[in-house]
C-alpha cells in the first residue's frame, strides 16, 4: 500500500474483470472517508481517493477490510 496526500495505492488479487472492479470500488466508496476508486484490472492497481474525513492510517484499514469483504485480497 502506498500513500501520498490525496491517493492511496493498492494491488489487488483475483480481479479478472470489469465485474470484479465494479465489486471492488462498490465496496470502496461505500467506505467510509473515501470519495472514489480508479481500478486498472489488468494491472490489478486500485487508486483510492480519500474525502478527507478519516484519518489516513484508520482508512487503510478500512480499505484492506472493503476488499477482503468484496471477495478480493489486497497483496502486500
């Protein structure tokens, strides 16, 4: 997971799909403190764009346990 001031970059396993990112940015902006998600399934990058209302470390947790929830495994 990589952090700068207004992305939060992840990767994601088991994305095949269009289906799989609507999945996965469905269960992203859901979360709280996110305003939106840009997915890259070939790649298997996911770019979250924080709202600005959670704490930086909290919304990462919130993001690995959005994906997890989803069906999907965020990779180290």
């Amino acid at each position: 997971m990589t952090t700068s001031a207004n992305t939060i970059t992840i990767s994601v396993t088991g994305m095949t799909c269009e289906g799989c990112a609507n999945t996965v940015r469905t269960a992203l902006v859901q979360t709280p403190g996110v305003a939106s998600a840009d997915i890259d399934v070939a790649s298997g990058r996911v770019q979250v764009h924080p709202d600005g209302t959670v704490a930086t470390d909290d919304l990462e947790f919130s993001i690995d346990d959005a994906v997890t929830a989803s069906g999907y495994t965020v990779a180290s």
